[in-house]
C-alpha cells in the first residue's frame, strides 16, 4: 500500500501554463483523505512553492515538502527543518570564477533562502517571479567562506546551458551533484544531495518502509526519487533518462493531469482511464 507519494512541480503536476489540472486536485484530495502523504518535490525555494502547496491544502503540521532539489526538507505547517544538506560559501565563490569562464549568469540560495547574484541579468526577473523571493546585489568575492548555501546556480539561455554540460570540468562533478532542473538552470548541491535522499530522509523521518513510496517526475532533478521510491512513475512528457529509469511511464503527459492518472492508479485502486 502506497504511503508517501513525492510529486514534481514543473512538467510534472503543473501544465505548461503554470496551472493544476483539476483532475490532479482531486486526485490529491482523495488520496490524503485516505491517509496517504502528499509531498511536493521541487527545486523551488519555500516562498515559490507555497503558492501551489496553498490550493491543494498541504500547509498543516501533518504536511511536508522537499525544497531546492532535495537540499532542505521542512514541516509546512511548523516550519521545522526535517533534513538540510549545504554547500560553503567558497564553493559559490569557486563556481562564480567558474561561471566567468563558462560565459554564464550565476544565482545562489543561503541557508535562509535569500537570494544573491552579482549583476541583474534577464533570468533574475524570472527566479524572482516565479519563486517570490527579493533579489539581492552581491559581489561574490565578498562572501565569506564558511557561509551557508543550499544550491548554487549556473545561469543562461538553453542553448548555452547545453554546451556548458558538455564542458563541466571533472572536479566539479567529483564535487558536486548537478542536476539540470530547467532549460536555464545548472544547478549544483552538496554531492549525494538529490530528491531521492531527501525522500528517504522524510520517509525514515516518518517510519514508512521503502515499499509504501511512489515517486512522479519528468525531468533530470527527479532521478533519484524515481529511482529510490518503490514506484516510479515517469510522466508521458519525461526526459528519456527517466523514462528509462521509472518503473512505470504514464500514457497521459503533465497537461492530461498524469499526476491524477497515477495516484488513481496505485494508490486509489481505479483502473478506468481518466
């Protein structure tokens, strides 16, 4: 019996348009109803995910979300740290010198989730949109090492982040986990950190065994989860990797509510289509 189910937000619950298929709410609804734990994934800080966590009502002390990629794990309702995983302020520092050479922007999140680049480019406009966070002007030289940061950024059109993947040096991803988590977004996190470990750290944190898990993604930031949980759902628009590594590929894409194909599935126990 499924317990705890971890959901992407972007691709995966969310339309291309930002919005929740109602067929997803629904779904969601009736599954907590049942007792099970819905738990949003996503690599947005708190502030960007609490506008979809408010309509679905997961802002109670019995609720939970995985922020930054898996890089903090909070209590929704009490605010309390489940799980947190940091980098230094002199990896942001190595990685600012690193974005200079590599011809891209740089963003970073502290430990308590303000946001910092050194120059306004066009995609701060978009972070500060989408997550709801003030931005703020620093110079990275100036960060003192031993500062606290959940993730570290690399920045820049799609095209560009595809060549940068192509050109990552090997001490950095000796270092790092680094997980593309948007067309724009090369983000870097403590190594070892990923949804996956953050969903066995809340699973272990709430006493569910490894069989009671269901995981949904679609994009590369979603692997370990699809991969640790006891199902892994891969949604019809999911990146081949995923769908490769998933246990199960849905027939409907993040548009045509694959959340609620899912959870109707193999938590609920309906096998009508939707």
């Amino acid at each position: 019996m499924i317990k705890l189910v971890t959901i992407d937000l972007d691709g995966t619950l969310l339309k291309d348009n930002k919005e929740i298929p109602q067929l997803n709410i629904d779904a969601i609804k009736e599954a907590r109803l049942k007792g099970t734990k819905i738990v949003i994934a996503t690599g947005r800080p708190y502030s960007g995910a609490l506008k979809v966590l408010e309509p679905l009502g997961l802002t109670t002390k019995d609720d939970y979300v995985i922020l930054y990629n898996g890089a903090k794990v909070i209590n929704v309702g009490t605010g309390d740290i489940i799980y947190s995983s940091t980098i230094k302020g002199s990896d942001c520092k190595d990685l600012y010198r690193e974005s200079i050479f590599l011809g891209t922007n740089i963003h970073a999140f502290y430990k308590n989730e303000s946001l910092i680049t050194p120059k306004f480019n066009c995609y701060t406009d978009i972070e500060c949109t989408i997550n709801r966070v003030k931005l703020n002007i620093k110079d990275f030289n100036t960060i003192n090492n031993e500062d606290e940061f959940l993730k570290c950024m690399l920045v820049s059109e799609g095209q560009n982040i595809d060549r940068v993947i192509k050109n990552i040096p090997k001490r950095l991803s000796d270092k790092y986990s680094i997980v593309r988590s948007s067309i724009i977004y090369l983000e870097f996190l403590k190594k070892g950190t990923d949804k996956g470990e953050a969903l066995n750290a809340l699973r272990d944190y709430l006493g569910y065994k490894n069989d009671e898990t269901m995981a949904i993604g679609d994009a590369g930031n979603d692997l370990g989860m699809i991969k640790n949980a006891y199902i892994g759902v891969a949604v019809k628009n999911a990146f081949d990797e995923i769908k490769k590594n998933a246990n199960v590929v849905s027939p409907k894409t993040n548009n045509e509510a694959a959340v609620a194909w899912a959870i109707n599935k193999y938590v609920l126990g309906k096998m009508e289509e939707i």
